[in-house]
C-alpha cells in the first residue's frame, strides 16, 4: 500500500456525469488485483476533506511490457467529491493510496463465470473479465442499465465476453432488472461475480435460494473515511460478526453479508 | 535538539516519549492497523482504539458523514473488549519501542474502575486516557465528563484501580471545561487530553430524518481546530498538569499553535484518516522548524503564546 501523485495520462467524460480515467501508477498498477479499490483525494485546502473510495476498473502496461503501470478509474458523479474529480485534466496530479482492501477471489480451476454489473459496477468487474479471459474462461456479462441513452459505449466494455444487457425501461436488451437475467445464465457457471448498488444486492439475496448454488461474491462499499482499517466506520453485519468494508471486504461472499441488516 | 519530555510529571513512574506527536483514539485502530502503513515506532506514543469491558459492536450504519473541513462520526465504540485487547494485542505492544496508551470507557464509575484494574500491570500497556467525552453512546461517556463532580468520582475510581500514567480526555461540549480539568487534576489526573469531538447533527433531506441512526454524531477535523485551540489555552492556564491538544491538527503549523497555547504535546487524528503519513509529518515538520530556528528543545515552546 503507497500513498503517491499519480499523473493523469487521460481523461474522458462518457456519457453526461460518467467519468473514465487512466493514470500513470507503476508501483500500485503492479500491486493491485481486480475488486481492489484506492483512496483518491479529490480536494484542495481540505474542501472536501476526505478521499474517496474508487474501485480499480483496469489494469494495463504503458508500453509493450507485461507489468501494469497505469490503472483507469470509472465513475459517475454522486456527489461533491466524484463531481470534483471528474473536473481533473490530463497532466493534472491525484493523491492515490491504494492498493486497498481484498480482490476477488478467481479461482483457477474456474472455467465459466459469469458477471453481473449493476451501473458504474462495471468498473471492477471490467478489470475482473478481462482477467478471467487472459485466463481462458467463457465470460458471461449480464449489464444493466437505466436505458440505451445510459448504456456504457463499447470501448469500456471489456472484450472476449458474451455480454447480455438489461434496461429498466426496456429501450435495450432485457426490459427490467439485470438480475433478472441471472437464472437463465448460472446454470453451469463455476463463479458467479456481482457488483452494484445495495438495492441489487439485497434482490440477489432475496431470489437466492431460486438460483443454481453458484458462489456469488459481491463488492460491497459501506460508507468510508479512512478506507484503512483505522476509524471502523465501514463495519458490515456478516454470519461471522462485524467485518470492515475496507479491510475485510470490500469483496464478500453473498451468502455471508447480513442483509437485512443493511 | 531535543524532542523526547515525561508526558507525566507529576506520576512517580513518569513517562518518557521521544517527542510530543501522538495518534488519536479512534483513529488509528489498535495501532497494529496503521503499524501496518506508517513506521509507528516514531512516533511518541500510539492511543488506541476506546476499549470497554465487554466488546461492543458500535453503532448501525451510516456511521460517517463529511462536513465542510470536517468529519462528522458516530462510530459508537466498536470495541474488542478489554480481555480481548490484554491477550491478542497488548504482548504485539510490549515488543513496540513506542509506547501505547489505552484510552477507556464504561457506562459507569465502576466499570471504568475494572477496565483500568485489568490494565494495571500488563506488558505493553504504558498508560490509560480515561474517555469521560464520548459523545457517541448512549450511556457513559460524554455525561461523565460535562461536570466535574461526575468526572472526578470517574477519575478517582480509576486512579485507585491502577498505578498506570493517566490522561484524562474531556468533553467541550456543555463543559466549564478549567472547571472540569481543575476536578479531574484533583482525583488523580497526571495529564489532561483536550479535547474529544463536538456534538453536531446531519439530516437526511430526502428521508426527512436526522442522517445518523443515533441522531447525534461527533465532529472532528480541521474544522474544529480553532476551539480546540481555545480550550487548550484555557486549560492549560487552570491548571499545573501537562495538557495534550488534540482537534483538527493536520500540520506541523498547527502542532506548534498548540504547543505555543500551552499543550505540551498533540494528538494527530482526523488528518491520519486522510493521509496516513500525517502524524510522521507533523513530526518531522516539527523537528525542521526546531533546527531552522535553532531552538534546542522542544519545552521551550510550551505555553510560549500563552505567558503574556
């Protein structure tokens, strides 16, 4: 974990308020493992005062080489914070700490997986597909956004996936919720991978025991300050006891989050 | 040029750190956590997370909310309790050249008592800094400290439990705090922490309900260091035992404001949860503006706005 000045090599706004960010970050982009998050620091003279907890959406090297050393951040605008950032220009500098927090857990012997983004989940799950294709499994991608107007434009969709979409009024793919899509794709899937808003999770944990006994395992962010296990504000209700979000998590399985709880 | 001074004077044993830069409780787990970021071993000492003496899971979420330069929290002492906290880390702390201080709460006189007859002696264990200012838990805490007979029959019962330093970490809220201090200085007190968060509130504008699940919160950060300031200034006047700053210190500059006003070290918090390095480089800040302004040790400085 290295707190450091991290250059943006570019910065694009997608879609109105959805923001896509590569910056230069040799020794964290070498670390990092997909559905690890970083501390960004979006203020100046302490206005906002914390650093904002962002998942690392892609990995890749500058040149030719095999180590990455840049990373890309996706992220839409929630508040003062991500509003601010999404401000930044190439050249310009963000305080990043990170690596943070557990990866998922992709197991090898995993052949098909299948993920599930709800939104700007996207993000981890990006660096996650593009992972377990380098890796040789069949990668299924269930998206689901608000409408085609919405929808993430090809680039930031990670490539070698059967991808499936989902809108809630219906203007593409599936009309409805994206988890809607899950049971006619778990069949025969290894590792299910689930990243969104809680509301999805909590629908997840609800249809459950409807699905194939897939191992779901979610990235779930409960609200932050220090992002490193030192204030215990992101504590998560789970079978086991308290976990941190950022310590623990902010990967979990589903089956182990006390929803109700939430 | 010197750093290091006996936090506690007045204390038979005393307590020597190897300079006046602290963590704050809450903010830095049980050390271990930030162990595990920054060389903690610099530091002068290490305040651990509030313990009680049975573990306590805090409150429910949201327990975070960002103000203008500062943060507002409502953490609720998620502790591991105090057995737990004697077996699994106080033996990692024996082995630290840093020392750590065990900062305590209790929902009463006498379980603030037992929290302190079990520290009493353990390995690793260099002093307590008794919580009277918690604002976060719906018993205990902060009312023990608001008036000074309530806080120094808190005091006096800890200082009979146990022959270790003690600070004594008060409240500004609703608090005649010299009053307070002079009370606590009475019952035992070998230096005073000021101060803990200030009582504030967020509401949830959609929902129409207050943001935090137990209403009130405490706030911390850049934003309340000027009060701090102030308190430690008067404080520090009412009384003869060593006064620690603690409130918004994010910088060497503001380090040396406290010290000037009287506090003989700081504690570093809210910054340290923003930059993990912010502790170090208080320290280091610290020790440039010694040598820049050849001054030999860092005493001089104490109470040096505050002599007029």
């Amino acid at each position: 974990m290295e707190v450091i000045d991290a250059r943006v090599l570019s910065r694009e706004e997608l879609l109105p308020e959805l923001f896509f960010i590569w910056l230069e970050a040799p020794t964290i982009a070498r670390e990092a493992r997909p559905g690890q998050f970083l501390m960004v620091s979006c203020g100046v003279h302490k206005d906002p005062l914390l650093r904002r907890p962002l998942c690392v959406s892609r990995l890749a090297p500058m040149g030719n080489g095999q180590t990455p050393d840049r990373l890309a951040l996706l992220f839409s605008v929630r508040g003062r914070g991500s509003l601010s950032l999404g401000q930044c220009q190439t050249g310009d500098c963000l305080s990043i700490l990170g690596p943070l927090g557990k990866p998922f857990r992709l197991e090898r012997a995993s052949r098909k997986v299948v993920l599930v983004a709800g939104g700007t989940g996207l993000s981890p799950l990006g660096g996650l597909a593009e992972e377990a294709v380098r890796q040789g499994k069949e990668v299924t991608l269930l998206l689901g956004v608000e409408s085609a107007t919405k929808m993430f434009p090809p680039r930031v969709i990670p490539q070698g996936v059967r991808l499936e979409v989902a809108s809630m009024d219906g203007s593409m793919g599936h009309k409805g919720l994206v988890t809607e899509l899950l049971a006619a794709h778990l069949a025969g899937a290894d590792q299910c991978f689930a990243v969104g808003p809680l509301g999805m999770y909590k629908t997840l944990a609800r249809i459950r025991p409807s699905l194939p006994p897939v191992p779901i395992q979610i990235s779930l962010e409960t609200r932050m300050a220090c992002g490193t296990g030192l204030c215990f504000a992101c504590s998560v209700p789970t079978r086991q006891g308290l976990r941190l979000s950022c310590k623990d998590g902010p990967v979990f399985a589903l089956d182990e989050v006390l929803w109700d709880r939430l | 040029m010197t750093l290091s001074f006996n936090l506690v004077p007045g204390h038979p044993g005393g307590l020597w750190l190897a300079n006046p830069v602290l963590t704050a409780s809450g903010t830095c787990g049980y050390g271990v956590e930030l162990g595990e970021i920054i060389d903690i071993q610099r530091l002068g000492a290490i305040v651990c997370k509030g313990i009680t003496l049975h573990p306590r899971e805090g409150n429910p979420q949201p327990r975070v909310a960002e103000t203008p330069a500062g943060l507002l929290n409502s953490i609720g002492l998620q502790n591991i309790g105090v057995e737990a906290l004697i077996r699994d880390m106080a033996p990692l702390w024996a082995s630290w050249r840093v020392p750590v201080i065990v900062n305590i709460a209790g929902e009463s006189a006498r379980e603030y008592r037992e929290v302190a007859r079990r520290l009493d002696g353990v390995p690793g264990v260099a002093g307590i800094e008794v919580n009277i200012s918690c604002p976060n838990v719906a018993q205990g805490g902060m009312e023990f400290g608001a008036k000074p007979r309530p806080a120094a029959r808190v005091v006096a019962a800890v200082r009979k439990a146990t022959g270790l330093p003690l600070l004594v970490k008060l409240t500004p809220n609703g608090a005649d705090m010299p009053a307070v201090a002079r009370a606590v200085a009475e019952a035992g007190a070998d230096a005073l922490t000021v101060m803990n968060t200030i009582l504030g509130l967020a509401i949830d504008t959609t929902q129409r309900k207050p943001f935090f699940p137990a209403v009130k919160a405490g706030l911390s950060g850049p934003a309340i260091k000027p009060i701090a300031l102030y308190h430690v200034y008067e404080v520090a006047r009412a009384v003869s035992v060593p006064v620690v700053g603690c409130g918004g210190i994010a910088s060497a500059t503001d380090a040396l404001e406290f010290l000037m006003a009287g506090a003989t070290a700081v504690q570093v918090g809210t910054a340290t949860l923003v930059n993990p390095k912010a502790p170090l480089e208080v320290l280091e800040g610290l020790e440039a503006y010694l040598k820049q302004k050849n001054i030999a040790d860092v005493r001089e400085l104490v109470g040096a706005a505050a002599k007029a």
